[in-house]
C-alpha cells in the first residue's frame, strides 16, 4: 500500500512538474513550498507504513527530483537547483513526519493493549 501510494504521488508530482506552465505564476518563490510539501508526501507514507523501503525510496525520490529540474528545461520550464533543494529538504521532512508518527502509533498502541490486558 506504501509503496503504491507514493507511486501515484510520484506520478502526480512528475505531471504537476513537467507539463508546461499556461498560467502566470503566483507570489514569487511559494513554488519552493510546492515542491517541499509534494516530497514530504512523496515519502512520508512509506515512513509511516513501510520504512524498510526507505533504503530506497528516499534515494530514488531525491534522483527523481534532479531528473525533473533537468528535465524541465526540455519542456517549456525552468530547472532550479533551488527546486532540488526544496524538493530534498522535502523528502527528508517527511521521512521525518512519517517516522514521528509511526513511532507515536506504535506507542499508543502499545499502551492500549496493556490496559485491555490488565
């Protein structure tokens, strides 16, 4: 389910990233906090639910986001190494986030069946 999950966040992230831009952009700079909450998503399922797949998925969606900014000059956008680096802080927040808030689970769960046992 993880890993499934963050595929399709892959998917919608290479979509969001790659198609050229119609629009005018927003307030200068909020694509960084896009790109740092699309790779918090991108990785904390699998920090939640299977962090042994961490070992890869943390490498692979830091080469994903390099892919992109030098992919997205090939396609009407603009690679920043800025975006890269939003994108790996990103990445490590949620590998942050979701290895907190499985530990916190893991903790109350824990808690809740010494009480139903006593």
């Amino acid at each position: 389910m993880a890993l499934g999950l963050t595929l399709g966040l892959a998917f919608i992230i290479a979509i969001l990233t790659l198609l050229p831009v119609s629009a005018p952009q927003g307030i200068p700079g909020t694509d960084k906090a896009h790109h740092l909450l699309g790779f918090a998503a991108l990785t904390l399922p699998s920090a939640l639910l299977y962090p042994r797949s961490l070992a890869i998925v943390l490498p692979c969606s830091l080469l994903f986001g390099g892919a992109i900014e030098l992919i997205q000059p090939y396609v009407g956008r603009q690679g920043e190494f800025a975006d890269f680096f939003a994108d790996a802080v990103g990445a490590l927040l949620g590998v942050g986030v979701g290895s907190a808030l499985r530990t916190v689970t893991i903790a109350v769960v824990a808690r809740q069946r010494r009480r139903t046992c006593t």
